[in-house]
C-alpha cells in the first residue's frame, strides 16, 4: 500500500474506501455513490478483492450501508449548501472523497477534514501524488484525539469561523469511542452557530438488529477488536435522541437504516439492501 508504514490510515478506513469502490465495480447501476478515488488512495496490493472482508455476496449489506449514509450526507450538505451555508467539518475523516469528486459543491465551501496527524499527512502525501492538491478551500486539521489539545480551538486555527452556521459531520466513529468521550463530543458541538446542521452515526445494540443482520454483525466485533478498534459505545434511537438534547441541540430527529434502504434502494432489481446496525441522528444547533 502507497505511504510510509508509520503513516497509514487505520484499516477500518482503508475498509470503507474499498467497499465504496467495490459498489461500483461489481454493484449494477444506478450506483448511489460513486467513488473510486478512496480506492486510488489506498492503491491496495492486487488481489483486494479477493480479501474475505470484500467478498461480494456475503459482505453486500456492509457495502451498501456504507454507499447509503455517505450519500444521505452528500445529500444535505449539497441541501445545507443551497441554504447559504458555507463551512463543512468532518469528523474522522479518513479517506473521505467528497472535496475531489464533488468540486462543484466542495469549492463554495470551506471544508475541513478532522482526523489524526499520521493519517492527514498520508493523505496530504497521497493527494499530491495524485494530481487532485489541496485547493485552499480544503483543511486537513491534524489533532491527536489522546492528547490534551483541544481539537476545537484546532479546528478554529485552521480558519474555521464558529460564528457561521456549518455542518459537520461524523460517521463510523462513535463505536469507537466511549459514550462519555461521545457526549462530550456532543456537548463541544452543542456550541455550533444558529443554523447549524450535525450529522453523526452511532450503532445500535444487538437486540435491535434485524435477525437476519445479526450473525454478520457479530462477527465483525472480534475482528474488531484484533484490529484494535473494538466496538466500545452502543445507543438506542431515543438514548440517542435524549443525549442531543440534554445537551442543548434544540431540533434532533432519528434517521433509521430501514429509511435510507427506502430512500436510495427502492426501486432496485438485484436485492441489494444495506444491513441494519447503524443508524443517524441529525440535528441543528
């Protein structure tokens, strides 16, 4: 894989490029997403494909989850973006494409991609390597979540105005995360500017999987934890809910997996279907 060793992203980011990608290589159209650059930035030996983690039938749920939420929030930052909107925070951004497949949206706004420092100095690397640069209305804010700094006082260094209205977004992290390490996440956020929109992913307990999702899901937990990003935080919708507004989000509303199957696989023939699991809550400061 392209980079020096000691600046890889983690593999559950690496993961999430490759399914982004394998939807279009191996998924018929309509594609919901559209993304193959993620792949180009991981530039994986040969044989990916062949991994057990992308083997097409048995992880097509994954796949499509994934393609689904990233399209909902392409969708409301495009939405956000109409509205005058103009700055675009991602939390844990890892190999997230948006700002070069999307120029057209990313170049109105100031986008500002959060992640840790080895994995922004990779991508920075990668990005150059590419041919796609760094546009200056793109931020790669390096913060060492361990440490003591304060990533938002970061994130304001790197021209962020807290003044204006944004949306941030956050996806595939609070897993990871104890809930008190998420609730103050949450409570940082809570300081948002009027007009704000926060995005952000949270997984569900195992009892309110779908059935037929649970034996998949299962199996994922002990790899992940010899990936060593075991899943440590778990919500139900209405914990969720009542986190946002205890502390002081005052619209949160509960975007479920079953809704976005609804939204974006509808009408397809080939039985595609994202897995249950994880779910969104969106709401505005």
């Amino acid at each position: 894989m392209a980079g020096e060793q000691n600046e890889l992203p983690d593999s559950t980011a690496v993961r999430v490029a490759l399914w982004r990608a394998m939807h279009v290589q191996v998924d018929p159209p309509p594609h919901v997403l559209e993304d193959e650059i993620g792949l180009e930035l991981a530039a994986p030996d040969e044989g990916w494909r062949h991994r057990p983690d992308m083997e097409p039938r048995g992880t097509s749920g994954f796949r499509a989850a994934i393609v689904a939420r990233a399209r909902f929030i392409e969708d409301l930052v495009a939405e956000q973006a109409g509205h005058g909107v103009d700055q675009y925070v991602v939390l844990g951004a890892g190999l997230d494409t948006f700002a070069q497949r999307r120029p057209e949206i990313a170049s109105r706004l100031r986008v500002f991609e959060i992640d840790q420092p080895g994995t922004q100095a990779w991508k920075r690397q990668r990005l150059i390597e590419l041919g796609h640069g760094i546009p200056d209305w793109l931020r790669l804010v390096p913060v060492d979540f361990e440490a003591a700094g304060d990533w938002w006082e970061q994130l304001s260094d790197a021209g962020f105005d807290p003044g204006r209205p944004a949306v941030v977004v956050c996806t595939g992290v609070t897993m990871y995360l104890t809930k008190d390490a998420n609730a103050a996440t949450l409570r940082r956020l809570r300081g948002l500017a009027p007009g704000s929109t926060l995005a952000i992913t949270f997984m569900l307990p195992t009892e309110l999987v779908d059935d037929a999702d649970r034996p998949a899901l299962e199996a994922t937990k002990p790899q992940a934890r010899a990936a060593g990003t075991p899943f440590i935080s778990f919500y139900t919708p209405q914990e969720m809910l009542t986190l946002a507004r205890d502390v002081g989000f005052k619209d949160a509303r509960h975007v479920s997996g079953s809704a976005l199957a609804a939204r974006y696989f509808a009408d397809r023939t080939d039985g595609l279907r994202p897995s249950s699991g994880e779910d969104l809550l969106v709401a505005t400061a």
